[in-house]
C-alpha cells in the first residue's frame, strides 16, 4: 500500500506549518502531498470577511473541504481505497468533543465517494501526547509549546477570553496578525472585517491589539 502525507496549507500563522509537515513526513518517509487551495485564507478574508462558526464559516468549504475533495477524486479515479489519519484531539476545542465520538469512520464527500477517517489520538489528554513524542523520538512541532491549536487562529470559535490570552502571552504573534488585519482592512470593498470574539464590539483586530497595547504601556506607571 503507497503511505503520503498531505497538507492544505492556508497561509494562516506567521511561521508556516508546512515547515514542520515536510519535517515530518521525511521523518514517516512518506511521500508528502501538497494540497492547494482556490486562494488563501487572508484572501478570503478580503473576500468575504472574517469567518463565523456557524454561520459563515467559509474558511472550512473553501480551504479545506473542497480541496480535500478533489484530492479524494483522483484518489479513487486511481481505484485507491484511501485511509486518512489525522492528529484530531476532543480535547482541543469543545466544538471538537461535540462533533467527533469515533476514532474510525466512513466519510462521504458529496459527488465524489467515500474516505475512511482514522484518528488514533481523538482520546488522548496533553501527557499522552507528550509521552508518545518523547518515546518514539518524533520530531516536535515548535508550535506545540504555543499552547494553542493552530487552525484556531481563524478565531471563529474563539472567546474572547482565549483571544486576549493568546496576544498577552504571544507578542511577536499579535504584532503580526495586527498587520495581516491591516492590509486585509485597507483592501476590502465591503467595509471593515471583525474576528468573531470582537463581532460585537464592531472594532477590527489590529485596532484592538493596538489599543491592549496602549493600556499595558500605561499599566506601567
């Protein structure tokens, strides 16, 4: 059986994960499997705003959804009866442990056929994971210490809580989204774009790292 490796990048965070992936998948020697996407995730932004969790969540059907299923497609125009394992983890999100129950499952894209998903970590806590990297000698990814599941930096199930979390304790990282959401503001046609936790307050991000910036400047007197 061929065993490949494949990765929809997205362009999301500052440090591209796609680095790691290659890493990775020397590391399997497994062929890896660069799947590409219409356009980029901040394109999409600049196209159709920030994503929502439920009700304009683009992000998945555009980035992720529709490329996998043309892969699929040429899976099984090959008669291959693919197997895709993920490192999908409940613990990650709440969403994830309303939405994944089984490790194994058959998936059926629509119009194109079915996959057979297996995640063989789905169960497993923090200590688990970090035990099974440091027995097999897995290379770590640099962005398992950040504290936070990447694809998340979409931020369309994020709180608002967790996004003041995550620029408090990632300086470099909030500098950088502030300037991505700088240029996606100044190329809209529609008006301004707001990450899901500042919907409600009607202030884009980089405003809103600007002035968290501001207030810890002036927390120091």
């Amino acid at each position: 059986d061929e065993f490949r490796a494949f990765k929809v990048p997205e362009n999301l965070i500052k440090d591209n994960p796609l680095d790691y992936v290659k890493t990775f998948a020397e590391w399997l020697e497994a062929d890896l499997v660069i799947i590409t996407s219409e356009f980029d995730y901040w394109e999409g932004v600049k196209r159709g705003g920030d994503p929502a969790i439920f009700n304009k969540r683009w992000c998945y059907e555009f980035l992720k959804k529709r490329p996998l299923r043309e892969f699929l497609a040429g899976e099984l125009r090959q008669n291959l009866r693919p197997v895709w394992v993920t490192g999908i983890r409940r613990k990650e999100s709440r969403r994830r442990t309303q939405l994944y129950h089984s490790s194994r499952y058959e998936y059926r894209f629509e119009g194109v056929g079915a996959v057979e998903y297996y995640h063989p970590i789905l169960h497993w806590d923090d200590e688990m994971v970090e035990n099974f990297i440091r027995e097999n000698g897995i290379p770590e990814n640099p962005l398992w210490r950040v504290g936070f599941s990447c694809e998340c930096l979409c931020m369309a199930g994020m709180s608002l809580r967790k996004l003041n979390r995550l620029l408090d304790e990632n300086s470099e990282l909030a500098t950088w989204l502030a300037s991505m959401d700088q240029e996606v503001q100044k190329n809209r046609r529609s008006g301004p774009a707001y990450v899901a936790p500042l919907s409600k307050k009607r202030i884009t991000l980089s405003q809103y790292i600007e002035d968290r910036k501001k207030q810890k400047k002036l927390g120091n007197f």
